[in-house]
C-alpha cells in the first residue's frame, strides 16, 4: 500500500497499545475477523474534541465533510466501545468513560490554544 494523508498521524498500536489489542480480541470475538485484521494498521488521525470529559474518542480516518455516508455502520463493542465503521474501514473509534484513553490522547495531541473559550 502507498502512503495516505493520514500516513504520519500516529499508530493506534504505538499510542494504545491496550486498546488497540481490547479492539482486536472484542471483534474476533465477535466473529469480525476482516475488522479485526485492519487495527494493526490503524492511525489516530484526529482526536474529538467535544470538551466532554467522559470523552476519549478519536477518528481513525479523516472526518467526512458532511456524513459518512450509506455504507457507515456502528458496532458497540461494549457500552464503553462503539466503533463506526464505513465499507470496510474503521472510521472512528468512540471511547466514552475511559481516562486512561482520553488522557493518553490529550497527552499525544495537545490542543492547538491552551484554555477553553466556550461561552
Ligand atoms: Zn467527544
């Protein structure tokens, strides 16, 4: 495979390598062998920034302008887990209620501006 836009965002396996093997186990499990097989390769392109404390999520693909489209599909994992994927692809990995997760991620890719300017 060539390189993609997303070939210097770093490993989902470097990052969260807890998570990234959490991911592989809950889908073979789950019989999803094919997905299972793509999150070795997987990259944190893009953190969420919802501002939700709660929130650990991130985008394994850049995010679409609009939808995802018609082939986007969401699989929960477990309540914590839900991954969306689209065609054959994970998309987007939602981690809700894990700091361990949302704090790696926070230490990995900082806010561009220091403080919040919500209103
Ligand atoms: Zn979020």
């Amino acid at each position: 495979m060539s390189a993609t836009p997303a070939a210097e965002a770093p490993r989902l396996a470097d990052l969260l390598p807890a998570l990234a093997k959490e991911l592989r186990t809950l889908l073979a499990r789950r019989g999803l062998r094919a997905l299972a097989d793509t999150v070795e390769g997987l990259r944190v392109v893009k953190r969420c920034r919802c501002g939700s404390d709660l929130c650990g999520s991130f985008y394994t693909a850049p995010p679409p302008d609009g939808s995802w489209g018609p082939d986007h599909r969401n699989f929960m994992l477990s309540p914590s887990l839900i991954l969306d994927v689209v065609g054959k692809e994970i998309v987007y990995i939602e981690v809700l209620d894990r700091n361990d997760v949302r704090d790696a991620l926070a230490r990995a890719m900082p806010d561009p501006a220091p403080g919040k300017s919500q209103p």
